[in-house]
C-alpha cells in the first residue's frame, strides 16, 4: 500500500518574503531613474532612500489589503472600488512620512496647502501604481506537494492465492492535497483571502496558496455556486438565508456566513437557492 502524500501548506511568511523581494527591486529601479527631483541627490543615498520608501510603503499599504478584503466579504462591496478608497486613505500617512524622512535631521518644516497636495499626488502615483503591480502579479496555484515514494510491502512466505490486483489510482487533486487529512474532504465553501483560499470543510478550515478560480475548477462536478467574488458555496451546506435589509447572507455550518453579492441574487433566485 502506497502512503498518502503529506499535504503542503505555505507558510504566510513566504509571501511576505516575497513581497519584499519585489519592493527591493522596485526601490532600486525608482532611485536609479530618480523620479519627481531625486535625481539631484547622489546615487548612493539616492539608493538608500527610495529603498527606505520602499519598504515603509509596504508597511502602510500592505495591511490596507486585510481592510479591503473584510469589507468585500462584509458589506458585499467591489473590490476594485474598496482599492481606489483604501490607496487613496493611505496616501495620506505615507505623505507625512515620507516628508517627516526628507526633513530629516533638520526640524520639520511643513509646507503650505497646494504643496503638501502636490506631494500627496506624488507618493499617491508610486503608490496607486505599486499596489495595481501586487494586484495584478496574484501568484498562481502553489506546486504539487512532492509524493512519498511507495514503500513495497514483502510478499508473504506462503500465499496460495494471488492478490487481486490493485485498483487504478485517483488523479491528484492540488486543493485536496494540500488539505490537513484531519479536515476530512466534504467542503461546504471557499473564501478568499487575499492571497489565498480558505478551504471550509464541515470538520474546520485551512489556507492553501491559489486562485480562487482554480480552487472552483478543482471541485469537479460538486454542486455549488461562487456567490460573491470572494465565496464560493456548496448548495447542500447552506441551511439558512439571512437578509438584512438589501444585504443577503447565506448560512453555513460551523456559524459560518457568505455574503451574496446583489449581482448573483436573480442567479440565486432562479436556482431556487433562495
């Protein structure tokens, strides 16, 4: 009997791992051409500098996509929009620090109004851009975990009879795979995380790295419908429909709540989900 394959789950910090990586480039290439002036400033610390802004910039904006994603799966708002808001609300403190940095070590002198909006639309350009970058370079469906190789069990000594032969084995499936065998396989949602999907199984939940729409592809023929941008359901999970106001939520168990996105209620409706 062959073992099962150990399932992969990537760990949060290699993305951050990553990401980082990319900002290194990012400032490197911003202080070499030397956008908005900079080029005055030598090249070393030129270097140094848009590397500081770099990483200070995915301190600020990266949690920015947390908000984004609670609000998309809480109040059923577009992504794209809840982007545009959350880039433009940290713009703002990613302004005083970058002038707080460029002040430095002389006191702070803070510029007048049309100033201050002009530094706004500066960072607001690197800014907006860098986060369009992230948003549009989502990583695909993580590897294949790496089988076990088989362990041969020895033949009895006496075996009269000849074993039966063995049944073809199942195609790997990537989502399963990366499951904790404990979760059991009857998954009643996906949720998307950011960066990740939330596999939902009746038992609990983990994070595997990959796209929702490959995650959805994966489930075969199971019967369900991806309801939000950020949920996919399974239609025998869903023991209740939830309204409040014009808001639609389905329930699930384990107390879990997807939200239906008002473009998908008609869908839903002639479904006869809801």
């Amino acid at each position: 009997m062959s073992q099962a394959a150990a399932p992969v789950t990537p760990h949060p910090l290699r993305q951050i791992l990553v990401d980082l990586g990319v900002m290194s480039v990012i400032g490197l290439f911003l202080g070499l051409i030397g956008p908005f002036g900079s080029d005055a400033i030598p090249l070393a610390p030129r270097l140094l500098s848009w590397l500081a802004f770099a990483y200070l910039g995915y301190a600020i904006y990266r949690p920015m996509g947390m908000v984004v994603t609670w609000a998309e799966r809480t109040l059923a708002l577009p992504r794209a929009g809840l982007w545009v808001a959350a880039v433009l609300v940290a713009t703002v403190p990613m302004s005083f620090a970058v002038q707080l940095l460029d002040s430095m070590p002389d006191p702070v002198l803070w510029p007048g109004l049309e100033m201050m909006m002009a530094h706004y639309s500066a960072v607001l350009v690197i800014g907006g851009g860098v986060t369009l970058l992230f948003n549009l370079l989502q990583p695909g469906r993580s590897p294949d975990a790496v089988p076990v190789p088989p362990a041969s069990a020895p033949p009895p000594a006496h075996d009269p009879v000849a074993p039966e032969p063995a049944p073809p084995a199942a195609p790997s499936n990537p989502l399963f795979e990366q499951l904790p065998a404990e979760l059991g396989s009857a998954i009643i949602a996906l949720e998307m995380e950011d960066h990740y999907v939330r596999v939902h199984t009746m038992l609990g939940s983990a994070l595997v790295l990959m796209r929702m729409r490959d995650a959805v592809a994966l489930l075969g023929d199971m019967e369900g419908m991806q309801v939000h941008r950020s949920w996919w359901v399974a239609r025998g999970a869903v023991e209740d429909v939830l309204r409040e106001g014009r808001n639609v939520r389905l329930k699930l168990p384990r107390g879990i709540e997807a939200p239906v996105a008002r473009a998908k209620l008609a869908e839903l409706r002639d479904a006869r989900w809801i």
